[in-house]
C-alpha cells in the first residue's frame, strides 16, 4: 500500500503538490534531484503532472531527460496535456513516441484522456481511427474507464447508435455514463423551437432511459436533471418537465444556474411563459445563459418589448452579452416589428461589444428587415455581408418575399436556395404558395417540376400532443391513433361549425394535384387539427389545448384555430417552427404576422 513506502508522503512532493509558479517548482526540482526521488517513476509522474500545468514545455523538457520513460510516465504527461486545448496536439506526438517504441505499448490508461480530447473540434477525426487502436492493443472486457471514454466520445461524435451500444456492453454504468447517454440524447436537437421526427425520437428516448436509470440503484444529479428536463423542453412534455422540477425540490437538490436554466426553457418552451419568469425572477444565481433562455422566450411568445426590458436590465446587471443573447434579442424585435431597436442591438456588437457579426446574426438583420417589408434594404445588407450568404439567410428573404408578395425577389431566393439546398421542400413549398395565392398555376406546376427533378419530396408534418402527462403524436391524415374514429368524427363536427362561422378552406396552401373538394379534405387532416381534435374529445375544457408542430402553421390551419378557440371557448396554444401562438377567443396572440 502506498501508506507503507515512505516515498510516497516525502516533504519534497508535498512541496511539489503545492507549487503555483514556474520558479518554486524548479527549487522543488532541484530538490528532488539531489535527494534522488527524480529516480523515482512515482515521483515523477507527479513532477510532470504539475509542471505541465504550469509549463508545458518544462514538462517535456523533464520527460526528455528521462532514459528509459515507462507507460505510466507517458500516460501521466498525455493525460496532464489534453485538459489544455492547446496542448493537445503535444499529447498526440507523445502518443504516436509509444507507437514507434520498440517495447512499449498503450493501455487502459492511455485511452481515456485522447478519447475525452478527441470530443471536441478539431479532434473528432482522431476517435474513430484511435477507437481502432482500443481494439488492436487491449484485451476484452475492456476497462469501464475506456468504455466510457469512447462512449462519451461517441455520443459527441453525433453517433448516437455506437454510443448505445457501447452503454449496453456496461453492466453497472456509473452516474457520470448515465450522465452522458442522456445528454446525448436530450441535446442532439439542435437549439430552435422546431421539432424534427429524430429529435423527437431522441428526446423521447431520453425519458425512456431516464426510466430505465430509475429502476437502477444510481441516484440522479443536477446533471441527470438538466438532461431530463432539456428533452421535455424538446418535446413540449409540461408534465413530465413540472415532475423533473418537483424531483428537484422533493430530493433538496441544487437549484442552481444550469438547473434553473433548464426549467426556464422547458417552460418557456411548453407555452408556460408566466410560470417561466416566476423561476427566472426567484432564480438568486442568473448568468446570461440563464437571461438568454428568458429573452428567447419572450420572443417566441411575441412579447418583444418585455424581452427588450430584459436585455436592459441584463446589461444594468453587468452581464455581457454574447452571440446568443443578440440572436434572440433580434429575434424578439423581429416578431413585433421594432425595426429600429433590432437595428441598434445589431450595431452594439462590433460598437460596444467588440464582437463580429456572425452568419446567425446576419441571418436575424435579414429577418428584421425583411418583415418589415423593407426588402430592397434587406437584400443590400446580404450582398454586402464580409462572408458568402448561407441558405438560412436566402430563406429568410424568400420568407419576407412571400409575406410582402415580392415575386421577383422570392425567385431570386429560391434561385440560390436551389443551388445551396436542393433537397429543402419549404423552400419550394413557399415560392410555389406565393403563385397560388394569386392564381399563376403553371408557375406552380414548374415548381413542382422542380421539385420533381431535384427527387424532393414535402416534408411530413406531425404534431404533438400531452394529455394527462402522456405524449400523442399525429401525422397528417394519421388513421393509426386508437381513438382514430372518434378524432375524424370530431373534425366533421368542428368542419360544420366553422362553416357556420363562415370559414372558407384556404385551398391554394395545398401543393398537389387533387380536386379542390379534395384540397379541403387534405387540409382538415393536416396534423395539428388532428391533435386539437383529439385534445378537445380527450381533456377537460378547462385546461388550455398544446401542440407541437414541426413545420410552419399553414394560412388555413391558422385561421381555423383562432375559429376554433372562440367556437369552442377553449384557449389553444401551438409551437411551429417558428414561435409560439396563443389562439384565444377568436384571435391569436401573432396578430397574423408569422
């Protein structure tokens, strides 16, 4: 036992242990020398531990005096560098100094730290090839500390499935790899209030492996919770995000920033806005992580001027903004039309902040000015943009284009959206919607040409739904719901009231070729009215209805919920890709800018 060998509590090294300058550690070297424990591997390895912290090139100049360096030297210098960024290219010529050594070779030890490296960019290349070396030089089972290292590398990498099945080979997986998998799967959404099929799935899974770690005898942390709240963030799960807060407050876990953070977005993200700023007010530790999650909440609720208060306030605060903060500020004037304070915001960057414009925020000015009808102004700032336009920003103006009916300019859009995204069916769908709403059909069949030889197909909408803490997906004209019956017997019945409210279908929102009775049996099944359907049979009417939409709400679909809240005095909440819109008494909290 190290207690036994008196080497191992020498005055010396607790020296060593204390050193925080280059200077005292070289005294302490010296010291080591002429006591003879720089002969000492153990010594040594807290020598090279400490000086590279310090000093990496002192470290190396150390371990290059050493004769005859064993594994554990190596492994103790690489492990020491690769928790610097910028010293991790050293760790891998170190790495490759084993490879060409005559007698030695990696081992568990060597793995775990280039795997936790290779986690991030630039690095990422490097784990696939080094996961090859795990399996050239070490035996089965492998050890927990490198299965967890290529997990979590994996689970960085994007490659979700590998990271699965590396988590399934561990039989008691710690509370740090339950942490990892379901980060993994709570964060592969990207950060935006759409919904995609796979982060559905992902988020989804992220409960059920939440579950699952229940059932185990791990005890979760504000990491475990962070995760879990994140996915029903993803998901629009107010249930299951309200449990995870009760979980903390019942289990006297720390509400700390990241946790607080999380319960913010999820419910700003699950249309609770008011319940969303009561924890943001009580939150007594608030970063600007924590203020850019309540102003994007406010903006995609459409409160601009509140969100505009708060990044006042942040800045009386003392907080510095960053990128994100000035991506939903904009965002936030965009959606009211406050022109000219999404303006100045834009301008503080480089003025007061010191900080360039990216292509996120080019893409928020294109935005701003182009709902504004200002067209001609939004499309000189992208040709004058120092860096080449990406297709979020040509379909920012194509969006404009169609909001304004600027045909010419919606044609320009798409030219390049073509060019840049050839497999993007929106961009089509809104120029194609742009020559149907004033009657060019043979403009509309090119587009669907296009589409046609670009082999593009629409992309399926679906819908979300939460009743009674149990998540209902549709997707359009979905027949395969228990309760598929009663929801399309339910539609017919909300049809005849609409018709009483003197709703006409709007027809030209749909892109095929069907009869126009057929156009409007295609639009009564779109995802979203199948969700409301269901929710108005299967909740209590006291309880607001609220649905997740991966698309963009379509006119029509619009314009019947803001019918439907007031036929059936039930308020109605939706999340698009877009923002969030309150449906109450016959209106809509968007005032039909969307």
């Amino acid at each position: 036992m190290k207690s036994q060998n008196p080497i191992f509590n020498h005055p010396i090294l607790q020296i060593v242990q204390r050193c925080h300058s280059l200077n005292t550690l070289k005294q302490a070297h010296a010291q080591m020398i002429t006591t003879g424990l720089a002969l000492h591997t153990y010594c040594l390895g807290h020598l090279l531990n400490i000086s590279s912290k310090l000093a990496s090139t002192y470290a190396l100049t150390i371990f290059n005096c050493v004769p005859t360096p064993t594994v554990f030297l190596y492994n103790t210098l690489i492990s020491s560098l690769t928790s610097h960024s910028d010293q991790v290219h050293i760790a891998f010529s170190l790495y490759n100094r084993i490879l060409t050594h005559k007698t030695l070779q990696p081992n568990s030890f060597t793995f775990p730290s280039l795997f936790k490296a290779c986690a991030s960019h630039p690095w990422l290349q490097y784990g696939p090839p080094l996961h090859t070396h795990v399996l050239k030089f070490l035996q089965p089972p492998y050890d927990n500390f490198v299965q967890a290292s290529l997990l979590n590398f994996y689970a960085k990498y994007g490659k979700l499935c590998v990271s699965t099945c590396l988590f399934n080979q561990i039989s008691e997986p710690d509370l740090a790899t339950w942490n990892t998998m379901l980060a993994a799967y709570a964060n592969s959404a990207s950060y935006s209030y759409s919904t995609s099929f796979e982060d559905a799935d992902m988020s989804f899974e992220a409960l059920s492996l939440f579950t699952d770690m229940q059932f185990s005898q791990i005890r979760p942390n504000e990491v475990t919770l962070v995760a879990l709240i994140t996915a029903c963030s993803n998901l629009g799960a107010l249930s299951q995000g309200a449990w995870a807060h009760g979980y903390v407050m019942r289990n006297n876990l720390k509400l700390n920033r990241f946790v607080g953070t999380a319960l913010v977005d999820m419910y700003s993200k699950c249309g609770c806005l008011n319940l969303a700023y009561q924890l943001f007010d009580q939150l007594p530790d608030r970063d600007t992580f924590c203020y850019n999650a309540m102003i994007g909440g406010f903006a995609v609720h459409g409160h601009g001027n509140r969100a505009l208060e708060l990044y006042r306030k942040m800045e009386l605060e003392g907080l510095v903004p960053d990128g994100a903060t000035i991506v939903v500020s904009m965002f936030a004037c965009s959606h009211v039309g406050l022109v000219e304070e999404g303006l100045e915001i834009f301008e503080s960057m480089k003025e007061v902040h010191g900080m360039e414009p990216k292509l996120e925020h080019y893409g928020c000015l294109i935005d701003l000015l182009g709902r504004a009808g200002r067209l001609k102004e939004a499309e000189e700032r992208l040709q004058d943009m120092p860096m080449k336009p990406n297709a979020i920003l040509w379909r920012s103006l194509l969006g404009a284009a169609r909001l304004h009916g600027n045909l010419e300019m919606g044609e320009v859009a798409l030219k390049h959206l073509i060019e840049l995204e050839p497999e993007t069916s929106g961009n089509y769908v809104l120029l194609s919607n742009m020559y149907a709403s004033i009657a060019r059909w043979n403009d509309v069949k090119r587009v669907r040409m296009l589409m046609k030889n670009h082999g593009v197909n629409k992309l399926p909408g679906f819908s979300l739904v939460e009743i009674d803490g149990a998540m209902h997906e549709f997707l359009t004209a979905d027949k395969t719901h228990p309760f598929s019956k009663e929801i399309y017997l339910k539609i017919e019945e909300i049809n005849r009231r609409l018709l009483e409210y003197g709703h006409k279908p709007r027809t030209s929102e749909v892109l095929f070729d069907v009869e126009e009775e057929d156009k409007e049996d295609v639009l009564s099944y779109h995802s979203e009215r199948l969700a409301i359907a269901f929710a108005l049979i299967a909740s209590p009417s006291s309880l607001p209805v609220r649905i997740i939409k991966n698309l963009r709400v379509c006119g029509d679909c619009h314009a019947i919920t803001k019918l439907i809240s007031a036929a059936y005095q039930r308020d109605i909440i939706v999340r698009d890709r877009n923002r969030f819109h309150h449906f109450k008494d016959g209106s809509c909290s968007c005032l039909d800018y969307w």
